[in-house]
C-alpha cells in the first residue's frame, strides 16, 4: 500500500511494532506527525490514529487497537527531534490531553507559510499545490475514526496527510532563513507549545468568562457571577466530558448571572422562570449549578474589565484605524501575513492601554520580534 508520492505506508498494530519503529526512528532528526479524532459528543476528542513519516514512508500507528499508550507517548515526544505539523494546535492538545506528552520541538509548516506571505491558515491541501504543484484529495474529513477496521481509502489518506510535510518543511526552512525569519518562527512555535501545556491547568480556567462575547453588558456584580459560572463550566465539561456548549451556551451563562446578581440565593422555581433560558440547563444541572454557586459564594473572586471583548468607543476607532493600518504597511514590506503580525485582538488592547495610560504595554505574551518590529510606528500613530 502506497500513498499517492509513492510512499510505502506501514501500519502499526501491536506493541512489537511499535517498540521496532520508535529503535528505526529515534536517531531521524525530523519526523512529520499528524492525527486523526473524533470529537462529536465530548469535551476531549478521542485519538483515533497517529500517522508519522520520514523520508524512507509513512506510519500509520493505531491506539484503538495499541491498549497500552506509554510507547506511542513516547514515540511522539523525542527530545532529539523536531516533529513537523500542519496547523498544530488540535494535534498539540489531543497529543497531550490523550497521552500526555508533546513533542520537544516543533515545525508548524501552516505557520510557516503565514510568515512567508503565502496565506493565513493556510490548508496543507493549498500548500502542496502552491509549493510542490500537486493536487491532493480531501474525501475522508468526516470518517469515522475509531471504527475497525480502517478501509484502505481511510489509510492512504491518513498516510497522505504526512507523507509531504518533510519536503515542505525543508523548502520552508530554507526561505525563512533566507529572509530572517528563522528565529521568530522558532519562537512561535515555542509559544505554540507552551499555549498547548496551559490548556487544561486548571487556575487558568478562571479566565473562562473572558471568552463570552457579551460578557461586557454585565454590571460588576453580575460579572463576578458570570466568571463563577464560566468556571463552573468548564470543570463541569471536562468531569462529565462533554461539549461545553452541551453543558450550556454562552447566553444561558450571562442570563442566569444577571439573575443571581439580583438574587443570590436562587432557588430552581426562580431558575425555571428565566426567560429564553434552555430548559435542559436546568434539567441536566440546574441543582448542581446552584449548589456550586452557593458552596462558592465566599470565595473571592477577581475579575477584570479590561480582559473583555468590549468594543472600541467611537472615538478610539480612529487610533485603531492607524494601527491596523501600520500593521498591514509593515507586513506588506515583510511579505508577512498581517494576521500574524498583529491581530485584531492584541491591536484593541494596545490602542485602549495606551488612551488609559499614555504608554504602549504589550501584553506579556507578545514575543519581542512583534514589538521591535511595531512598537515605533504604533507610537506614532497612537500619538497623533
């Protein structure tokens, strides 16, 4: 069986095959990596294949049938090699929420090409086509992944997903180099992984109630409310594993926080009488809400204004103007995805620090190839 660059893809069914390919593998200094999931019906998507390749074919290693994952984790987390991906946050966060591991360094071709002005978000599909001309088939998305056995259709498809990243990787390395962009991309990739590591610290779920877009029309009281109830959530997902949106959406979370901001000590006949509210909320875990509210309600909670999505007052829209306006002049001279330079998000947090202090802070994940390349300009602007 073969992928459609001719690769010999080899399948990885038992524990003997797997201690054989991670002795062959461990001394290459590249390994391209990518998975395949499920995730329908729960929090954590369900591994359901890890296809690797070097330059001699691809691997196909199944954890379905491989009971035992301590082999795969540490076939996928090599402290000498690089692993390359295509757009890697999924895969980092099934890799470590799956076997708890991820690799030590990282090459995300996707990002890459986002540096080289090839597009953002570029899909492997478009890269192939655009870097090596090749046309590649995308007719197995929706496959049912955990299901045995794999059909050959499934298994050269898995295949083909890796089988071109090492040449792509060599061909992106080279023109990042070239350009002197190295090291800035090392250091996204760097971040890459460390977001992946943070996902499921559990502190870090504090700041949930800052992803609801309209968290922002809450008075103080009903935020404080709201950041407890996004917490709630987000532990609530993950014990019973289920989507979040499934344990209740966005608007059922501000809605029952403007409620109990008014009245602490809701009862679930109050908690019924919420209009718009979904009913299964209350059904599935209205008690258990409201236990968690009240066995809470002494804790301390800290929240911040500043961290919301609030939208820019009129007169601020004009200093946001000029920075995305610097933004797409710098990345226009780079020959840089703008997006990747400078987001929507990080220039709304500039542009309202700035008018709040007088100064630029930089939010303190920004990497410092951001700021050296935008912070003079940026000041400009802001102070005209």
């Amino acid at each position: 069986m073969q992928t459609a660059d001719g690769s010999a893809i080899r399948l990885i069914e038992d524990e003997a095959q797997l201690d054989a390919l991670r002795a062959e593998l461990q001394a290459c200094p590249h390994l391209a990596i990518d998975t395949e999931f499920m995730r329908t019906n729960t929090f954590y998507p369900i591994l359901g294949l890890i296809q690797l390749a070097d330059l001699r074919g691809c691997y196909l290693v199944d954890p379905v049938l491989i009971k035992t994952h301590q082999g795969i984790a540490e076939l996928v987390s090599g402290a000498s090699q690089t692993f390359v991906m295509h757009s890697c946050s999924e895969d980092l966060n099934l890799l470590h929420t799956s076997l708890n591991r991820l690799p030590a360094r990282l090459f995300d071709t996707q990002l890459a090409a986002a540096f080289l002005g090839l597009g953002f978000s570029l899909s492997y599909q478009a890269l192939v086509r655009n870097l090596l001309n090749i046309e590649i088939p995308k007719d197995e998305t929706r496959s049912d992944w955990i299901k045995r056995p794999l059909s050959e259709t499934q298994k050269i498809y898995a295949a083909t997903d890796v089988c071109y990243l090492l040449t792509l990787r060599e061909i992106l390395e080279a023109q990042l180099r070239e350009r002197g962009m190295y090291e800035w991309f090392v250091q996204e990739c760097d971040d890459q992984l460390s977001i992946a590591r943070e996902i499921e610290v559990e502190s870090n779920w504090n700041l949930a109630y800052t992803g609801i877009s309209n968290a922002w029309r809450l008075n103080d009281a009903a935020l404080v409310c709201l950041q407890r109830l996004a917490l709630w959530r987000e532990i609530t997902a993950r014990r019973r594993n289920k989507p979040r949106s499934w344990v209740a959406k966005d608007n059922d979370l501000t809605l029952i926080a403007s409620r109990l901001a008014e009245s602490p000590t809701m009862t679930m006949d109050e908690l019924k009488t919420l209009q718009h509210l979904d009913p299964q909320v209350v059904t599935r875990y209205g008690q258990d809400l409201l236990q968690y509210m009240r066995a809470t309600a002494a804790v301390a909670v800290t929240v911040d204004r500043a961290l919301l999505n609030i939208p820019l007052p009129i007169d601020s829209r004009k200093h946001m103007k000029m920075c995305q306006e610097v933004v797409q002049r710098r990345a226009n001279d780079l020959n840089m995805a703008p997006e990747l330079l400078g987001r929507k998000k990080l220039l709304v947090e500039l542009v309202r620090n700035f008018e709040h202090t007088g100064e630029l802070v930089w939010p303190d994940n920004v990497s410092q190839w951001r700021r050296d390349l935008l912070e003079s300009d940026l000041l400009k602007a802001l102070r005209r």
